[in-house]
C-alpha cells in the first residue's frame, strides 16, 4: 500500500508574465503626425519637463496641444482628458508622461477611444505606484506595490495578489483574492 | 417540383460547428431566386434575390461580396448593398462592362434563378472604429452604402464621399435617404470630378474625429489619391482600408519552378503563365475565383521560396514580409515550395 505524504503537490502551468516595457528614455516625438497631444500626469518636476522637450519639437512641426492632469482619477481632470481627445482629430500623436497609475489609466481611456499603438508613445517616470485591477469588485486600486506583492482593494476590502500582468484595456495589472481558500 | 427544390436546396457548410444559425444559413453555390431587377442608371442594374423557400439569408459583415455566376463559365464577385443585418434578400448592383456583368444585364429576369457563392467579407468594419470616412468612386459605391446602412443601424456616423460622373450616380438617393432619417449621424458630401474629389479628400481627412477608420472602394486612381492623402494627414496605415475592384495591368515575368511539398512534384511556370494556370495543368487542385490578386480565393501556403514577387492587392505588407502566403493567379517567384 503507498504511503500518503500528504495532498498532491499543486500543478502550476507554465507563468508567461505580460509586465509594461517601459522605455529608459523618453520616446522621440512622432513626426509624420499632423498634429500632437502632450499629456503631463500626476504634476511631478520629472514629467513636466519631459513634457516641456516634447512640446517644443511637437509644436515646432504641427499643431500642439498640451494636458496637464493632477489626477487622472479626478472627475474633473477626467473631463478635461475626454475634452482633448474629442477635440482630437484623426492624424494625432499622442504623447503621455507621468507616474505608471496615472500613463497606464490614461493609455487605457485612449485605447477605448479608439486609439491605435502607433499613435501612442508614453514614457513613465515613477514605477511606484501600480493601478491594480480587482477581478472580484472589478474597481482599480492604485497601490504602491511590485508585481508579486499584496493591496488591498479599495472596493471591496480583499487582500489582493497582483498578477504579473497587465492588461492593456483595463490599463491595470490584474489581481484576485490574495487569501482564496484560506479558513 | 420536388425534384428541383432538393437540387436548389442551401448546401451546409462543411464546418464542424454551426452554432445556432438558422436553417437557411448556407455559404456554399446554390441557386436564388432573383425576385427584384431596377435600372439606377443606364449602366447599372440593380438585383434583388431571395431564397426560392423564403428562408432568411446568412448574415454577413458589411463590405461583404456575393459571387454570382456570369455565363460561360464566369463568375463574378459583387458587393452587396444592404447592411447585412439578418438579410431576407441578397442585393448587389452590377455596372454593365464586356463579359459577365453584360451577360447578367441580358439574361437576368424577376422570377429567374442565379447561381450564387457566399457571402464573403473581405472588407469588413474595424470593431474599434469610433467613425467611418466612406469614399466611394462610381459603382464603388455599393460596399459604401453597406457600411453606411450598418453604421446607421447600429446608431454610428459616418462621412460618405461619393465621387461620381453627373447623370451616373448609382445609389446616391439612397445615401440621401439614409443622411436625411430622423437623428441620422451619416453626412454625404459629393464630388463629380477629379479635382473637387482631391479637395474633398483633403478635407476630410484632416478633420475626422480621433479613433476614425477610412474605407474607400473605386478606380485604381482614386484610390491611389486615397492612400496618398491619407499618409499626408497622418494616417497610420492600420486606419486606412480600400477595396480594389480593377486590378493593375501585370508584366509576364521571368519562369520558375514551384513545388508541391507533400509529392514532391515539380511544376514548371513559364513567363506569362501565373502559377494558378501551372498548377492547375499540372492536375494540382487550387480554388479560384477573380484571377487579378484581388478576390484571396487562391491563397497558398509556402514553406520556402528564394524570392517572392507579391503582385496581388490582398495580402498586408506584413503578410508579404513573412512570406508564408502566395497568391497563385498574379503573384511570382523562385523556386517557391508550396506546403499543399
């Protein structure tokens, strides 16, 4: 009769980790735009003054609007980020530096407006704060924690495991219930 | 009459899942009934058919075209006009030139029966398109007023340039129609000759809401002023889709040698012959349909080839890049091993 050690070792697939490559630089402006869209988050010296160099090659070769957002979670703010993306017109660069939360909330705002990779550049100036997408309440949380690490969910309370990935859409790395199956 | 119903029957798809689709759902060639004819202009005959059972049609994707048969062996592919939306007729608008579109003017009768194959997409809306720029040059209207109907349908706007001669405007009531309905979102702006076209294009390409996709069906010359005017507006080539309906005049090109790799067989393709018409002598079974790279139907696999000269109009230009495809009837090359 076989010994029993104990429950059957988990089985865990193969980990493919989708994680943001962020540049190390900021990306150079996108000259066979017609127009550009500079977008400054989160009022850091760092993002503005990338945003500054962008502004000048940008509007040295079309059209330039430039954002400036404290808060992409702010209702106002939001409306302001909405307004220039309607104002946009087909042709645009968009260009979007700040702190990972607000660059990836903000990429994904754009993608659901349509927005192709080609017409996006983005460079991050902070990685410390992630938007953490809960698969439970599906609210987005912005934690300072790494890939791997635990938050808690603003919407629902639960200790979230933050998955190694991120999804472009959501513009979040997603998580789930830290504690699932724990008594 | 039974006999003629179970040979006109709708031929099942051979797919190993069929979901839910209705009982009249059916891609394969069958007979319609062609229950409608209408002159829109003195060139364009306008056909309406209908299964010969009055079950609905397969749906389709808007820019979808039907192949019909054209007499004599031909068979042509057309753009269907409606918005494909649970479709109980088929229509589509046949511009009268030599050959099939002529035999169809001549022969087709309400009460008569086409032989028909399809629908099939190849010109379909992009899912994220926040607006559609339609451009239509002449007949190339009739993919045009598909995505028109299916943007109207699903409560989208659309711009539609319509660039015709005067006096041969097929179809242009019926963008009015649909500009003019009660919290329409469609605007039509017209051009009727090259110069107010160019200007139109212009325009309108500069100022399309972000997140628009393009889509233009004409001649080669528009659609080349298309392409061009897109790229100086900025388009990123993801946004701007054309459907080519007269091919480029094509050189006879140097002979080469294809291989079938599961026989080994050797095919020799001399200049002026395409690599369909080799095969094809060569007893190799490969599926057709325009013969001018334009329709996909002869889409071959390659496992290895010294060269590629792509000369279809189907394939991207990372399809041509990654030369795992070939377009028999146009397209050329050297020593092409074909994985069949």
């Amino acid at each position: 009769m076989a010994e029993v050690t104990g429950a059957p070792a988990e089985v865990v697939p193969p980990q493919h980790p989708s994680l943001p490559a962020w540049p190390t630089e900021p990306p150079s402006v996108d000259q066979t735009g017609t127009s550009h869209l500079v977008l400054a988050l989160g009022g850091g010296e760092d993002a503005a003054s990338t945003a500054r160099s962008w502004l000048a090659v940008a509007a040295a070769q079309a059209p330039t609007t430039l954002g400036v957002l404290d808060d992409v979670d702010d209702p106002e703010d939001r409306a302001t980020l909405l307004g220039l993306v309607d104002r946009a017109r087909t042709g645009v660069r968009v260009l979007v530096v700040g702190g990972q939360y607000d660059v990836m909330q903000a990429l994904a705002l754009l993608r659901a407006r349509g927005a192709h990779e080609s017409e996006l550049r983005a460079f991050v100036t902070d990685r410390r704060e992630l938007p953490v997408f809960c698969g439970h309440c599906q609210s987005v949380t912005r934690a300072v924690v790494e890939p791997g690490g635990e938050a808690d969910c603003r919407g629902c309370g639960r200790v979230l495991e933050v998955h190694e990935h991120a999804a472009a859409t959501l513009g979040a790395f997603l998580a789930s219930d830290a504690r699932a199956g724990a008594s | 009459m039974s006999a003629v119903v179970s040979s006109t029957a709708p031929v099942q798809r051979a797919e190993a899942y069929v979901g839910h689709q209705h009982p009249g759902y059916a891609l394969g060639r069958r007979r319609l009934h062609v229950v409608g004819l209408e002159r829109l202009t003195d060139r364009v005959l306008h056909v309406e058919l209908a299964d010969p059972s009055g079950r609905p049609l397969a749906a389709f994707q808007p820019g979808s075209h039907l192949v019909v048969e054209a007499g004599e062996g031909r068979r042509n592919a057309y753009s269907l006009t409606g918005d494909g939306f649970n479709p109980a007729t088929y229509a589509i608008s046949v511009l009268r030139l030599d050959g099939g579109s002529a035999w169809l003017h001549r022969t087709l009768e309400v009460g008569g029966e086409l032989e028909v194959e399809g629908p099939r997409s190849m010109f379909p809306a992009a899912h994220d398109q926040q607006h559609a720029l339609l451009v239509a040059g002449g007949i190339g209207v009739t993919p045009v007023l598909s995505h028109a109907r299916a943007a109207v349908r699903a409560g989208r706007s659309a711009t539609v340039l319509y660039s015709y001669r005067p006096g041969h405007a097929a179809h242009l009531d019926d963008l009015h129609e649909l500009a003019g309905r009660p919290g329409s979102r469609v605007r039509v702006v017209e051009a009727t000759d090259v110069k107010q076209t160019r200007v139109s294009l212009t325009g309108l390409l500069a100022d399309q809401p972000f997140g628009t996709h393009a889509y233009a069906c004409g001649p080669s010359g528009l659609l080349e002023a298309y392409e061009e005017a897109a790229e100086l507006a900025g388009w990123p080539a993801s946004r701007v889709h054309l459907e080519r309906f007269v091919a480029p005049e094509l050189d006879p090109g140097d002979p080469f040698t294809a291989t079938v790799a599961s026989t080994g067989r050797r095919v020799e393709v001399p200049s002026g012959t395409s690599l369909l018409e080799g095969l094809l002598a060569a007893g190799v079974p490969v599926g057709y349909l325009c013969k001018q790279g334009v329709c996909g139907e002869c889409r071959l696999p390659v496992r290895a080839a010294a060269a590629l000269d792509h000369r279809d109009v189907v394939l991207t230009a990372e399809e041509r890049q990654s030369g795992a495809h070939v377009m028999a009837c146009v397209s050329r090359g050297r020593d092409i091993e074909l994985d069949l």
